[in-house]
C-alpha cells in the first residue's frame, strides 16, 4: 500500500513539475498559453535541464544520492520561482483550460473516460510476463539505486564495468529513475512499468487529441470521431510487434517505446502546423524541443527523426518558403548533434572510460 501511495504521489508530482517547468518555457519563448501543450513541452524541458545536469555528474561517478539531493533542491526552487513569478500566467492558463472544458463539453467526459480507462488496462492488464528489453530498463536504474552509482555496472551480470555503453549512456530518464528511487525509497519496477507507464499513456492521449482536433478542424463531433477512430484502428494492429500499437500498450515504459507513441505523432502534428503556418515560429521551437527531449529518453528518436525530417523535404522544397526551408535546417541541426555525439563515441572520441 506504501509502494501505491508513493507511486500516485510520484505520478502527481511529475505533471505538477512537467506543467510549471512548461508554463516558464511557454512565457521564455512567447508560446502559446495552453495547460496541455505545457505538460507535453514541459516533460520534454524537464528531460533537457536534467540531461545536462545529469551527464557530467555520471562521468565523475558522483553517488546517485548526492546528484539526487541537488536536483531535488534546484526543482524545487525553481518550481517555486515559477508559481512566485508567473501566477498571473499560471493563471491565465488555468482559466483558458476550464474555459476549454466548458467549450468543449461534449468531448471532455468521454475522452476523459478513455483516458481513465486506457491507463487502468495497460497497469493492469498489459504486463509483458517476462519482457523484452526489461534487463535495460529496469536493469539500469536497479543497479543505480544499488551501488549507488550510474550505469557503471553490467545489468546481466552485475560485473563492473570498464566503459559506459555507448548506446545507453544518453538515455538519461533511466538515472533519473534511478535518483528519485533512491530519494523516495519506491521500488524502481513501480516507478518505471507504473508511473512511467501512466506518465506516457496520457502524454499519447494528449497528443492524440490534439490530433484530432486538427483534423477536426475544430469542431466537436468531427474531432471526437477522428480521436476514437485513431485508436479503434491502432487497437486492431497492436498485436504486430513491429507497429507503434504494440508498444503503446505493452512496452510504452521502454525508452523507444516512449519515442514511438509520444514524440513521434508530435513531430508529425508540428510539421502539418508549420506547413500551413509557416510564420509561426512557435512551431520550430516546439519541434527542436521535442527532438531534443526525446533523445534524452532513447536514442531511438536519433534514428527516426532523419528520416521524418526527409520525407517532409519535399513540401517544403514545393511550398518555395524561406522560413520553411530555416526551420527545417534547425531541425536537422538539432537531430543530428546526437548523431555526432554517438558517433564520436563510437569511434572512441569521447572517452566512455569509467574512471574509478
């Protein structure tokens, strides 16, 4: 019951932090003033700030305890700030969604419903028994709540290791799991197939949604039937291992599962939007956000932004817009500095030794 009580408290103070970390991000870069959009851009902010706070500390092999004292510290201060700061657009955000709620009462109850619904089945019902990749995902933050140390230790063997995987040592959300396991005592296979799980089930349904409003082109029942015919068809091919449907349900906890239901269908919304409003630079800032934030949870977002980014070439190539053709670089800017940073690492450029 303790470890249930933690996890909820856990989820509680994730979208608390994810929405106060985006409301400053949305007033720093002049975004729009919009409490879902500033959970989304706000977990992917959060993961940013955490990521260069994390990976130098990881390097010194500084005890996960300590790192996590100072970001509880820092988030903590800095939450404050915000609320201290912003209230009035804090404010302003909160009367903007109930004003939403109302305006779009005839969608709320059962998307809400759904939402409930969706998170409930996958805790409860859609649970791999022995599942793939679990030895990384849940090996790694187990080990970091163990020795106290970050991914320094083989999560098969429990042997020290020489090197810092290459192709791990970015995926910061893993530490992260590990330090608030090792601050709040909850077990790292609640905090990761549970909290995680339900954090990332509805920044999809969110995404989703928005979705569907777009296509809806803002009217209710249009938008309620996109939004429910998404996922009526995404649930008739979730038994294919190799669809996004398959991870939504059963794997969403797993970094590239993560990158496959949430950044993924966001980038794709971003580049409809700033084809048709190529002016709005709000668009471009959300997208380089979204390619950065995702890196930080798998590099698997490394690998697939390229080649969005290059199917989207073409309109951008027929619309003949300048601002266009500039977003488009910084995205690519963007994704590919993982790319180099891998590759670096790869070929033994960035020293991945672990000094003891």
């Amino acid at each position: 019951m303790s470890q249930l009580l933690l996890a909820v408290l856990c989820f509680i103070c994730y979208l608390l932090i994810y929405y106060l970390v985006g409301v400053a991000t949305s007033k720093i870069l002049k975004l729009d003033n919009n409490l879902l959009h500033e959970l989304v851009y706000g977990m992917f902010v959060y993961g940013i700030l955490f990521f260069v706070y994390v990976l130098p500390l990881k390097f010194k092999l500084v005890p996960v305890s300590t790192i996590g004292v100072i970001w509880a510290l820092f988030i903590s201060i800095l939450c404050l700030l915000i609320i201290i700061l912003l209230r009035k657009y804090i404010k302003e955000s909160l009367r903007r969604f109930l004003k939403g709620i109302r305006k779009w009462k005839l969608c709320v109850i059962p998307v809400a419903l759904f939402t409930i619904g969706f998170i409930l089945f996958i805790l409860i019902f859609a649970r791999l028994p022995f599942g793939n990749n679990q030895v990384w995902f849940l090996g790694w933050p187990a080990n970091g709540v163990l020795h106290n140390e970050l991914m320094t230790y083989d999560t098969s063997s429990g042997v020290a290791l020489e090197r810092f995987p290459n192709e791990r040592y970015l995926s910061t959300f893993l530490d992260h799991s590990a330090v608030v396991c090792k601050l709040t005592g909850l077990h790292v296979m609640v905090e990761v197939r549970t909290v995680l799980s339900a954090v990332f089930t509805l920044m999809q349904v969110i995404i989703v949604w928005e979705l569907a409003k777009y296509f809806g082109k803002g009217d209710q029942k249009k938008s309620l039937f996109a939004f429910f015919m998404y996922w009526s068809v995404r649930n008739l091919l979730v038994g294919s291992q190799l669809l996004p449907n398959y991870f939504s349900v059963f794997r969403n906890y797993e970094g590239k599962g993560m990158v496959m239901i949430v950044p993924l269908p966001l980038l794709f919304l971003l580049l409809w939007k700033m084809y048709d409003r190529p002016e709005d630079t709000g668009y471009m800032w959300k997208a380089g956000i979204t390619l950065w934030g995702a890196m930080t949870y798998s590099l698997s977002m490394m690998f697939s932004a390229p080649f969005v980014l290059l199917a989207f070439t073409p309109y951008v190539l027929v619309k003949k817009d300048k601002r266009l053709i500039r977003n488009l670089v910084v995205m690519f800017f963007v994704s590919g500095i993982f790319v180099v940073v891998y590759y670096l690492g790869r070929k033994g450029i960035i020293d991945l030794t672990i000094h003891r």
